[in-house]
C-alpha cells in the first residue's frame, strides 16, 4: 500500500509543490474517472491512490480548497473561476482548460494521476488531448462506474445531514445511535431537498445527458471501461483493479 500523496501542488498550483514525493510505482496509470453521484466514485479514487499510487486531481477539491485561500495564493484562473461562480454562471472551457495548465505539474507525476471532474465535455477532452500530447503522455483508460438509477436513488435519498454540524449519516448504511439525533453534537438530522427522490432524479437525466458524448468520445477511442457500481467499495475496486490489469 502507497502512503497517500499531499496534492499541495493541484489545490494551491503557482510556486507550491507536494511535501510528499509520490511512490514511483512500475506502471504508473493515468486515468479519468466518470460516475454519476452516488455510485462511489470517490471512494474508489482514495482506493486507487493507496493501492496504485496515482494521485486523485479532483477539480471540486479546488474549487473547496481556494476559498481558504486569500486572492494573492490563488493563480488568475482560479480567481476568475470563483468569481464567474460566484455570480452564479458557469465556468467557460477556457478558464477550465487554464487551470488544468497551471497545474501540468501534476500531470506529469511519477505515480500517475486519476482526473475526477474534468474534462466534463468532449471539447474539455479533445483540449486534454493536446495537453498530454505536448507532454508526451497519454491517457491508459476511462473508467465509468455505472449503477442503475434505482439503486443510485436508494442510495441519495437515505442520506441525512445534521443541521447543526453537517455531518452526513445514511439510514441503512451509516445510521446514528438514535434515529434523527447527530452521535456528535445531538442535532437534528433532516434530508436536504437535493438529497429527495425527485431531485435526484432529476439531476440523474441532466448528469446522463451531459455525459454520453463524453462517454462516447472515449468509448470510439478505445478507452472507455465500464465498471459495475454494485457491491462493497473493495468488491467494486476488485473489478476495477481487474479492469486495468493491474492484478
């Protein structure tokens, strides 16, 4: 098992680097992660990153690790993401593309990487491409972790969040000592509307239709493997492991 890497280097980028020097493994993979929420995708990733070394390059980890940044730490990229997010609109494939550029460092890492969040479309892929090309690398595969929307359904919507301390409990797999009361600071536990059947349906069709050209960019490239949701975290990591031929 790797020592689980520091990403300094992706969340801060500029002058920054990682105080822990990545394992270099004998083949290190260079991976793009798809899944819908609620399939698990992030857990695989911490998997990926202890048993294989590659670094997960989350782009939502950046967004959450800026802002407590002060603006002089974060790089031009990075501060107008926030503030086109901020005003409620969405950040263009340049800035994106900008941010990935800022962070070639880490694309270049000896233990490989797991890029989860971006690219999101096939313009964003098409960019990544190139950038990896200039580098002289290219990606092993795209994993897909699928789940069918039933079950993704059953999985939201058990979830409660405290509303006192935030903390996330599941009504199957993680429920509190005494059912609606937090185990830490005794709060209310209640369900977010995100987190209601129908939400999640919906942010389900508008997640399917966003993704299938990507999918299918990297599916007539050849990279694309499907990897069953179902299961254990290790169950499903055992199938992923097995996928990448990484035994």
């Amino acid at each position: 098992m790797h020592a689980k890497t520091d990403r300094a280097a992706w969340l801060k980028a500029g002058d920054f680097q990682c105080s822990v020097d990545p394992p270099s493994p004998a083949r290190p993979f260079r991976l793009v992660l798809l899944g819908a929420p609620g399939v698990g995708k992030g857990t695989q990733a911490e998997l990926l990153n202890e048993r294989l070394g590659a670094c997960q390059l989350s782009t939502g980890d950046v967004f959450r690790a800026a802002k407590s940044l002060t603006p002089y730490e974060r790089t031009p990229a990075l501060n107008e993401a926030l503030d086109l997010m901020r005003r409620g609109a969405l950040v263009p494939d340049p800035t994106v593309l900008e941010m990935v550029r800022e962070r070639l460092v880490c694309l270049r890492c000896r233990g490989g990487f797991l890029l989860d969040g971006f690219p999101r479309t096939v313009g964003q892929a098409e960019a990544l491409e190139k950038i990896l090309a200039g580098e002289r690398l290219k990606l092993d595969a795209v994993l897909s972790y699928d789940l069918p929307i039933d079950r993704i359904v059953a999985r939201l919507s058990g979830r409660r969040t405290c509303a006192d301390c935030k903390a996330v409990y599941h009504v199957e797999a993680r429920p509190p000592k005494v059912e609606g009361v937090c185990d830490i600071c005794s709060g209310k536990l209640f369900q977010r509307e995100d987190d209601r059947p129908e939400s999640i349906r919906v942010r389900m069709e508008a997640y399917e239709k966003s993704t299938a050209p990507l999918a299918d960019f990297y599916r007539r490239k050849g990279l694309l493997v499907s990897i069953s949701a179902e299961g254990t975290p290790e169950e499903i990591f055992a199938r992923t492991v097995q996928a990448l031929g990484a035994n």
